[in-house]
C-alpha cells in the first residue's frame, strides 16, 4: 500500500497496462437506425425496382405500399408491443449489431411478414400480401428482398425524411387534438390521450386519431361532419370516421384522418357511430385545410 502511494520511492513498480478496447460497434437502436420516427420517409427504405419491379410505390406518415396487382408489398409500421404471433427466423442475409429478423405467423394463408427487430425492442414490421391465392414462397421470397432492402438503406445511412408543407396534417399532433372535454363521452371523461410511435396516431380511451395519406379510395355515403364531407362505417367492433384533403406536396394524393370509436360491448352499431360522429364534430373542424 505504501509503494502504491509513494511511487517516487519505490523502483521497480510499474503501472497496471491499460485495458484493451472493447467498445466495438453498439447494438443498434430503432432510433439510431431510423432518426426521427415522425418524419421517417418509408418508401428510402424499400428498392421497389428490385423488390417488386413495376409496382407504384406510395409513402404514407408511418409505412410504404408497393401494389402490382394482387400483391401488396408494406414497409411500416414501427411497433413495440408484444406480439405473440412474432417468432423466431432464420435470415441469411447480414445484420447490424444488436438486429434480428424475425416472422409473424399472422394471416400467414395470404401474407408472408417479417420484423426487423432493434436493439431496444422496437421493430419495423414488413408484409407481402396477396388478394387471390397467390404463392407462399414467392411471397416470402419478396418479403426476404424487402428486409435486405431496408436494412442496406440503414446500413448506409441513407434514410430518407418527409417533409410536411404547411397546413398538411403531418406536421399536427393529433393528441392536442383529443384532449378536449368535447370528446370526453366518447372517450371517457378521466382518460388521457396516448401518442402512438411515430407521433402520427394518438389514442384517449375509446376513441383514436390516425392522420396519414389515403391509400384505397373511400367507401360509403358522404356527409357532413364539423363542416368537411365526411364517411361513417363499421369494421367489427370499430365505427370509423374518415375524412381527406389534397395532400400538400404529394400531387395527385389526398392526406386521411380517420377516427374511430370501440364498441367495448360487442359489435359496433348505430350507438357507437353517435359517439363517432359526436368527436368528428369536435376533432374535425380544428384540422388546417389544404
């Protein structure tokens, strides 16, 4: 102990070597891969010429879609819940520290999809659809091309961003626009509005916001609600309120916000479409317009 702290006069000590390097590279985080989730540009991440030659690509604020013909080619969403239908997978392609690929066995009669997982649990979810029968191992065969695809735009560097013009409904945090009491019967008085990942969807109770670019034409009778032109529906326990404008900056697209409404005690019906068309009311009036 003495020699240690009176080195001067102890000849013969030498310091302990340094430890060697070990930092090497990190494992990669989503946030780290991709930047920004609310402006991430998720056609940069899907070489259409070579995963799915002729299909017209088209971005939206939180995926890609490639369609030719009956096939549907998807990049996006993120996600970070658990997914009991995610397993494991054996991809032959290069990974980045701290990457996984994995699979989904979800509606794996017409879709093959894979994830591609980060370090930190947050995952790029991709699909290849198919509307007639189509062929598993082509689908899959494309969904492998599409994972190769992103993960050398992350690799390089190279993902692209969205820009969002003014009075598009990208730059607007839908969250700002559920918290109101105008919207507490359909969402519940005491709850609070939840951000979804890329800052483009915001869920408070019952009721939740989508705000993205409209990639299938609308379906059903138009009305008016809160002074735009508006379509009701139900999906299953879901009744939804769309409504669209030109898309600032995409010629030729329209931008979709979309509410929908839960029916928490079954299949939704003409009481849940009340309360829909009640927060449509409220919600849309306070969208900018194109």
């Amino acid at each position: 102990m003495l020699c240690a702290l009176l080195t001067a006069g102890c000849a013969g000590t030498e310091a302990a070597p340094a430890p060697a390097d070990q930092s090497g590279p990190s494992p990669l985080t989503a946030s780290a891969a991709l930047g920004d989730y609310a402006t991430v540009d998720y056609c940069s991440l899907l070489d259409a010429a070579a995963v799915a030659p002729g299909a017209t690509a088209v971005p939206t604020f939180e995926n890609c879609q490639a369609v030719l013909g009956p096939r549907t080619v998807l990049v996006g969403p993120l996600a970070s819940d658990d997914d009991p239908n995610i397993k494991p997978y054996d991809y032959l392609g290069p990974m980045p520290d701290g990457v996984a690929v994995q699979q989904s066995t979800f509606d794996d009669q017409s879709a093959c999809r894979r994830a591609i997982t980060f370090a930190d649990g947050t995952r790029l979810e991709l699909s290849v659809t198919d509307s007639d029968a189509g062929d598993p191992a082509s689908r899959c065969k494309t969904a492998d091309a599409a994972v190769g695809s992103a993960l050398a735009t992350i690799t390089a560097g190279k993902v692209g961003r969205l820009s969002f013009p003014e009075r598009s409904w990208g730059g607007i945090a839908p969250c700002a626009l559920l918290d109101t009491h105008d919207v507490d019967a359909a969402a519940g008085a005491d709850s609070r509005p939840t951000a979804g990942l890329t800052g483009h969807a915001c869920i408070r109770g019952n009721v939740g916001l989508k705000l993205t670019v409209e990639t299938a034409s609308p379906a059903g009778p138009a009305e008016t609600l809160g002074g735009r032109e508006a379509r009701v529906r139900t999906e299953g326990a879901f009744c939804l309120v769309d409504t669209t404008q030109p898309a600032p900056g995409l010629p030729g697209r329209r931008e979709l916000a979309e509410i929908s409404v839960v029916e928490t005690a079954g299949t939704a019906g003409d009481g849940t479409c009340a309360l829909a068309r009640s927060a449509a009311t409220s919600i849309l009036p306070r969208l900018p317009k194109a």
